[in-house]
C-alpha cells in the first residue's frame, strides 16, 4: 500500500535542494555559500542539521503493509526488532530498574528504556520529525503573512500602515506566552495547532522588521526608476523590493528557528504540547521531572532527549550566525 | 515631560480596547455558552436546569455586544470575577501572588541584567582575544539549552545532591531568602547566553566610534574608555532590549515558580492552563498586557533620561 502523505518529505527536500541550486546562481548568493564554505564552525552545524533532517526524513516516508494496519515508517520498521521491556531499565543494562523485582531485557538498549518499556534511542531519534515540523511548519505559516502585510504596510503607507500597524501592535502588546498559551487552550491541542499558534505569534516581529525594509527601499532610485517606467506596483513588489528584502528576511527566520525548537519543550511542561504518540523531546524531559526524583535516578531519558534538543538548536544557531556574517558583513558581532 | 507620559497614555487606550476585543473573541467566541457552563460545572454532572441557570447567572444569555461591554468594562476597573474552577476571588489571588512574584522576578531581573553587563564588559575590554572567543562560544551554548533543563538539573544538582537549598516553597519574611536563592540562581544563569551576546554587541558597536577614538588620542586609559564612555553609551540599547525582555521574565516566571512551588502570578497562570480555567487565564492576559503597555512607555521615558539627543516632543 502506499499513503499520499508519504510523496510530502520527497517534495519538501527536491524543493529544497531546487531552490539553494536557483539562488547559488545569483553572485550574492555564491558569495555567501563561499563564506559559508571557508567557515568550519557553519559547516559542522549544517551537517548536524542535515543528520536531523535526515532521521527526520527517514521518520516520515511511511507506508501500509494492508489495508488494516497503520502505516508504519522506515525508521520504525529498523526498529521494529527491538523488544519492548517492562519498565525502566539503564543504559546498556541486563535487567529493569526501579521495581521490586527486577527482569531480565528481551533486548539490548544502548540509552535504555523509559517508563513503558520503551527504547529511549527510537523515542529520541522520533522527536527530530516533530522538532523540524515546528521549525517548518510554523516558518511556512508566519513567513507569507508576515512579508505580504510588512510590505503592503511598508509599500503604500498612509491607511493601509496604520491599519496593519495597528493590528500587530495589538497581538505585540500581548506577552508572547500569554497569547500562545491562550490560542493553545483555544485551538486545542496538536501539532498543527502548535504551529499555528506559533505561527500567529512569532510573524509579529518579522512582519515589523519587513515593514522597516520596504520602507526604506520604497523611495530608492531603483524602485523609483521601475515606477516611471510604468512597472505595476505588483510586479514592484514581487520583483524589485522582494529580492532585497530576502537576506534580512533569510537571517531572521534561521536565528528564530532554535527559538521554535525551543518552545515546544516549554509547552510540554505547561501540558499544551504534542501528544504521547508523537515523539517529542519535550514530552520526555517533562517526564524527567519525576524520574529525577526517584531512587535509583533516573537519568537517561532526560540526558538523551535534553542533549538531542541541544544540539539541534546549537546546530541552526551556529548556522544562523554564519549565514548572517557571510550575506552582511556589516552585522558581525 | 508630563505631556509626553499623558499622550502615550492616550495612544495606549485603543491598544488595550483591541486587546479585549482580541481576548472576548478567543474566550468567548469559540466556546458556545453550554460549553463553558459544563466546564464551569464540571465536577457536579449538571442537569439542563442547572446549565440554563449558569448561563443566566453569568451573564451568557445577553447579546454579544452587551457582553462585549461587560467584559471591557469589568477589565479597567480590575473585576476579573470568580476563577471558573475553584470560585475564588481572582482579585484576590492576583494581590496575594503579586509580592512574591515581584520578590522573585525582580532579583532574577536585576541580577541577570548585572551579570549579563559585567560579563560583557570582560568580553569587550578582551575582545579579540581567547577570552572573548571564550565567552561568546559559551554564550551560544548556555543559549541552546531549553530553560526546563536548567530549572531541572538546577533543582536536582543544588538541591537535592548537594543539599544547598530547599527543594521548593516559599516562606514570609526574612526566612524567604533560603527559598529565593534557588529560582534566582536558576533564573539568571538560564537568560544569560543571550543578555550577555546581545549587550556584548552593543558595546562592541560602541567601540567603533569616533569618539572612543577621539578619547585615546586624548590619551585616556582603555579601562576609562570601557567604563566612562562605552558604557554610557552602551546603556541605551542595552535599556531597551531589558524592556523588551520583559514578556520573557514572565514566561521564567511561570516555569521557574511553579516549579519551585512560589505562590505568585507564575504559579497560579500554570495551575490555570492545566486545569483549563478561562476565567484566570483571562484576567492574567489582560494583566500581563497593562504590564507591557507600561513597560514600553517607561522605557521610551528612560530613554529619554539617558540619551540627551532624544527629544520627547
């Protein structure tokens, strides 16, 4: 059998890899990449963020073996021999921990078991689909709006502004983790919702910072000079202010992606996360709470999803800063 | 001054009107009225009649506009009503939480934005050497750790291992301090990669000026510059970006106390969203609003204290 859904991940890294071969092209683009390369830091980070992608990749393509049983991904099929035990058990143990009577493991688990017996290297390599969903999806959500209204608001001024304006001075006014957990308790929970309430606060602030840039690039010569020769304020906009506006644009959203990452951790404490189905590290560290407090310790779910999540989010913070030295040079701190 | 301080007050009220608008659409456009009278009767398994009455009592059954009004109206005099779940007082609640949680956000505040400036201060007057590549290599690293972790490790590490600290609580009066210690620690230690980064770049900005050179060739010492002339200068942004951190303080606040069980606003938001309580949710948004209102307009006074070149008129 085959699901639709699973073509998604194909389409989303040929996309990808379509438009970095489109932009590198362009001379600032290959000067760009040519900095990136000559960067070792950026280059490691960007091999770690590949590694997730492709766990994540490997997460997503799933099939049906029938018609009745559940669609089953590649990575639970490789995992789909390890057994799962009864309860705790350490890493690379013999036995379960944290009961009376403890049980010999069916199987060998390199970062242990959780609570339900399972393996914590499956829960924790399962969390890298969700991660790079909220840093995706939500980017996919908050991007479009944010570039089509800072630059209406930006292009044509006067009502339009205000109006605009006036609209995220609103939403800004409220603390971002108010209005998240209120759109949460709202939408209920779930992935997508997640997203999207992250979305409808996070494209506040780039929406602001496109407003500026069109702003400034309104009254340029060139955008002057595209207007007497009677180019359509569209084609203006799409095709003169908006290239000049994606550099900005690009550095903003690779240093918010961490930012996302984040979050999702800080709603599975506040019990507005994903659910227990789908992995996410965040899930695991809040379980961690209460492992941490019993005897033995309980440290391995914490120490695999807690260091997963960092190094993911050192990964694009680390990329992020490169890609902003290497595109502007002039904001290097 | 005072004109200025009057007419951000002003621009403010549409704000706010929007605000509530915003919150009356979400919490009550959503839900329909029996929905929230099943989740306010939750425990009880209640009847129609019972429902019916709800509605009546809480004021469901009027016209949305009249509710709109209610709700604004009850919003700037403070009535924020009964909380949904437990019936208590939310005015109440919000003044006895509101010591303690300005107790406990006002030192981590204070102290990460004194540790954060120290620590750049190293990294600028180093900057270039090991030191500053030191700092800032560590600065990223503390900044990918996801803020449950630090409260986390830093509970079970201080308090639990090394048995510095009470694990959690919180007492009146002096004895507060042995409760305090921990969240503060936690607290500044968590924002510090990215205060630090962030005003390390202000003051390195600073350091590119005319004016620093100006006052070598004058022949005044590199700590004098640092301190006298960057400083000064670097305050500025540095004053605005502590404002606009603000909205993060409150987020610490809600995990930092009600992780370590502080009876303030924090905990009492958490309590909240996990037993879906709209009512307090409600106040608190509105609240933690008026509080960045107040923040921004503040700033943009210090501001104006600080820098002589911005003119308020």
């Amino acid at each position: 059998m085959f699901l639709w859904t699973s073509v998604i991940p194909f389409l989303v890294v040929g996309l990808l890899w379509l438009l970095i071969r489109h932009a590198l092209r362009q001379p600032l683009w290959a000067e760009a990449s040519s900095r990136i390369k000559k960067n070792r830091m950026a280059l490691v980070a960007l091999t770690i963020i590949c590694a997730y992608g492709g766990v994540a990749f490997v997460d997503a393509v799933s099939w049906k073996d029938d018609k009745n049983s559940p669609a089953k991904s590649v990575l639970d099929r490789v995992f789909a021999k390890m057994p799962v035990e009864e309860t705790y058990s350490a890493p690379m143990a013999k036995t379960t921990t944290g009961v009376p009577h403890p049980k010999p493991l069916e199987g060998k688990h390199l970062f242990g078991t959780d609570g339900n017996g399972r393996d914590v290297l499956y829960q924790t390599l399962r969390g890298c689909k969700t991660a790079l969903i909220i840093g995706g999806l939500t980017t996919l959500i908050s991007l479009p709006l944010a570039l089509l209204l800072g630059m209406l608001a930006g292009y044509y001024g006067k009502l339009v502004d205000d109006g605009i304006q006036y609209l995220y001075t609103v939403l800004d006014s409220i603390p971002n983790i108010l209005l998240l957990v209120t759109l949460l308790m709202v939408l209920g929970n779930g992935l997508d919702k997640i997203c999207l309430a992250l979305g409808i606060t996070t494209w506040v602030g780039l929406c602001r910072l496109v407003r500026g840039e069109t702003l400034k690039h309104r009254d340029r010569e060139y955008v002057r000079a595209a207007k007497s020769l009677g180019v359509s304020d569209f084609r203006i906009l799409t095709r003169h202010i908006l290239p000049n506006l994606l550099p900005t644009v690009i550095i903003t959203v690779t240093l918010g992606l961490s930012g996302l990452i984040l979050s999702e951790a800080i709603l599975s404490y506040l019990s507005l996360g994903v659910t227990n189905e789908t992995g996410s590290w965040g899930n695991m560290i809040d379980a961690a709470r209460v492992e941490l407090a019993r005897e033995p310790v309980l440290w391995w779910n914490l120490l695999a999803a807690s260091s997963a999540l960092f190094v993911l989010v050192w990964a694009f913070n680390v990329f992020g800063d490169a890609i902003r030295d290497a595109i502007d040079p002039r904001l290097r701190s | 001054m005072l004109r200025y301080v009057l007419r951000r007050l002003l621009y403010a009220v549409p704000i706010i009107l929007g605000v509530a608008l915003l919150t009356f659409l979400l919490f009550y456009s959503t839900s329909t009225p029996e929905q929230m009278a099943v989740r306010g009767l939750s425990a009880k398994n209640p009847t129609q009649d019972q429902i019916q009455a709800w509605i009546v009592q809480h004021g469901y059954d009027k016209s949305k506009s009249e509710q709109f009004k209610k709700h604004v109206g009850e919003m700037f005099l403070f009535r924020f009503g009964k909380s949904d779940i437990t019936g208590e007082s939310i005015g109440a609640r919000i003044r006895e939480g509101a010591l303690p949680s300005a107790l406990v956000a006002g030192l981590i505040f204070s102290g990460s934005v004194f540790a954060g400036i120290v620590l750049a201060l190293v990294a600028a007057y180093y900057r270039g050497t090991y030191m500053d590549r030191l700092i800032t290599l560590t600065c990223v690293l503390l900044m990918s750790i996801v803020s449950i972790v630090y409260i986390i490790v830093g509970q079970y590490t201080l308090s639990k291992v090394l048995k510095l600290f009470p694990v959690a609580g919180f007492a009146d009066g002096l004895e507060a301090w042995k409760f305090v210690m921990l969240p503060f620690i936690v607290g500044v230690v968590s924002g510090l990669g990215r205060s630090v980064r962030l005003y390390r770049t202000f003051m390195l900005e600073e350091m590119n000026q005319d004016y620093v050179r100006t006052a070598r060739a004058k022949g005044v010492g590199e700590k004098s510059i640092l301190f006298k002339h960057v400083l000064k200068n670097a305050m500025i942004p540095i004053i605005t970006s502590v404002v606009l951190s603000i909205p993060f303080i409150f987020l610490g606040n809600l995990l930092v106390e009600s992780f370590f069980g502080i009876p303030g606003l924090g905990g009492m938001m958490v309590d909240a969203i996990t037993n879906q309580d709209f009512a307090v949710v409600r106040a608190m948004v509105f609240l933690g609003t008026l509080l960045y209102i107040v923040g921004a307009i503040l700033t943009d006074v210090c501001y104006a204290l600080v820098d002589p070149r911005v003119r308020l008129e």
